[in-house]
C-alpha cells in the first residue's frame, strides 16, 4: 500500500511538473494562432504559411526567455522527489 502511495503521489507531482513547465508555450501559441486566425478572416487572405511562421517565431522567442524557468523546476524536481526516492528505495 505504501509503495503505492509513493508510486501515485511522484506521478501526480511529474504531470503537475509537466503542466507548469509546458503552460507558457502553449499559451503563445494560443494567442498567436487566435490573433492570426483573426487577421486572416478579416483580410481573407488563406495563406498556410502565414499561420506557421510567425507562431513558430513566437513559441521559440517563448521558449527562450522560459528555459532556465522551465531547467530550474524540473531539476528542483529531479532533486526533491526523484533522487530521495531512489536513495531512500
């Protein structure tokens, strides 16, 4: 049961880790996919590049101000969580 327990609660922590760690660039790319959608089917222009292009340059310029965020939290939970359970087990 305790092992369980332990099992259960390390997954919780990791997908909650994973949500923290992934909600930055997902909300880019959110928002620069909406507001392009938007000035698309206000200007009628159906271009497949436009889309891609500038949501892409978005997430990356996201990803590169977020990284040591992103590089501190999972080694935080690397260090607190993973590692005592695998001296301790």
């Amino acid at each position: 049961m305790l092992n369980e327990v332990i099992f259960y609660d390390t997954m919780r922590q990791g997908l909650w880790i994973a949500v923290i760690v992934s909600v930055p660039i997902l909300t880019v790319a959110l928002v620069a996919g909406v507001s392009i959608g938007l000035v698309q089917a206000l200007t009628s222009i159906q271009e497949m590049t436009l889309t891609f292009v500038p949501k892409l340059a978005a997430i990356m310029i996201v990803f590169w101000m977020s990284m040591g965020f992103m590089t501190q939290t999972m080694v935080s939970f690397f260090q607190d969580w993973i590692i005592p359970l695998i001296i301790g087990g």
